[in-house]
C-alpha cells in the first residue's frame, strides 16, 4: 500500500472528495475504506467552518493540504476531515463512513452499541470512534502517517460513476451536490437527496 502525495490533497476538495473513495484510512492496528464522503469549500462554502476566517479550533483547515482536521461535533462525537486545496484556502473532505477492513475486534470493543459491523463505521462520528480518532489527532500527517493516522492506496480504484447527492446535517449550503459514495455499499451512512440515478 502507498500513501497519497501532498499533490493529491492540494486540490479542490470538490475534485479531491470522490477520487478518496475506496481508499483506506488507517488508524494504528484499524482501517477501513472510505465509501462516503462530503466536500466542504472553505471560504466560499457557508457551511465550512473556514467560512468566516481561521480560529483556534479550525486552524488545521489553514495549514498545508494532506493533514487531519478533528473537531467536535454537537459536544457529542469527534468527526475527521482531509485538509485540501492550497495552503491557507482551509478547503476539505469529510469522512462519512468506512467499510471495516483491519481490527474489527477492536472496533466492535470501541463500538459496543453497533448490532452489525455494517454499522462500525457508516457515520462520521461512528467511524472516529471505531477507529480511536479523537482530538489528539487533529493534524496528523495523512501522507506520511506522522500523527498515528494516515490514507493510503491499495489499489482499489475509485467508483467511476460514485452516487452523488446533497451533504447531511448542514443548515445553510444544503443545495450543493458535494456528497459522493460508493453506491451500493451497505456501510454508506444514508442517502436521501440523491441525485437522479445515484
């Protein structure tokens, strides 16, 4: 398996987003591969977080692409984001759900209220849990794995017609198509507002 290079990140996290799917996010001994994922603009996206300038809490978003950006969501569960685009733009992709691939023992053990490994991983909050990501990550390394988590290839290429659809749980920007998942996969978090054929 190879990591992704800092090229792959410095994108538009819209281009970035579903070429993402199908690769694995590795957390020490866990790993899934990515099946859903939403894309967030930055400073031209009112649902970004980056939207209304840099703080203490999104700073990561600022730095260069290819780092892990964790925050806190609803004071409930931790959410994990790819850092894209070029340096300072605080563009990203969020990671919304995860086929179970390596350690699911451990995730099952993180993950105790999960009926079904179907359901480890298929939400953002579920798969920083199974996967041991939390706050002290945010930063991390995604190319080189500095940090204890990182993407890499292992030859699973990405869908070449993903579903697409609106994001989840955003209230402002809720009519940009920038959701993208494998179709199909059972892990996939939920797909209401897909697009026609997804």
């Amino acid at each position: 398996m190879r990591g992704l290079s800092p090229r792959f990140y410095g994108r538009d996290p819209r281009l970035v987003a579903p070429e993402l799917l199908n690769k694995l996010l590795v957390a020490g001994d866990r790993a899934g591969r990515i099946v859903e994922v939403e894309a967030y603009a930055g400073s031209q996206d009112p649902a970004s977080h980056a939207y209304r300038g840099r703080t203490p809490r999104n700073a990561t978003m600022f730095g260069p692409p290819g780092r892990l950006y964790v925050y806190f969501s609803y004071g409930v569960h931790w959410c994990a984001n790819a850092v894209c685009g070029e340096e300072g733009e605080a563009g990203a992709v969020l990671l919304r759900a995860l086929a179970p691939v390596q350690g699911l023992e451990q995730m099952r053990a993180a993950r105790p209220a999960a009926r079904r490994d179907r359901d480890l991983c298929s939400g953002p909050g579920k798969l920083c849990q199974a996967l041991g990501i939390s706050r002290q990550h945010d930063g991390a390394d995604l190319v080189s794995g500095e940090g204890g988590v990182r993407i890499t290839d292992d030859g699973t290429d990405a869908p070449p017609v993903p579903g697409q659809g609106v994001r989840i749980g955003v209230s402002v920007g809720a009519e940009a198509p920038w959701r993208w998942w494998v179709a199909g996969d059972p892990n996939v978090s939920r797909r209401p507002g897909s697009l026609p054929g997804s």
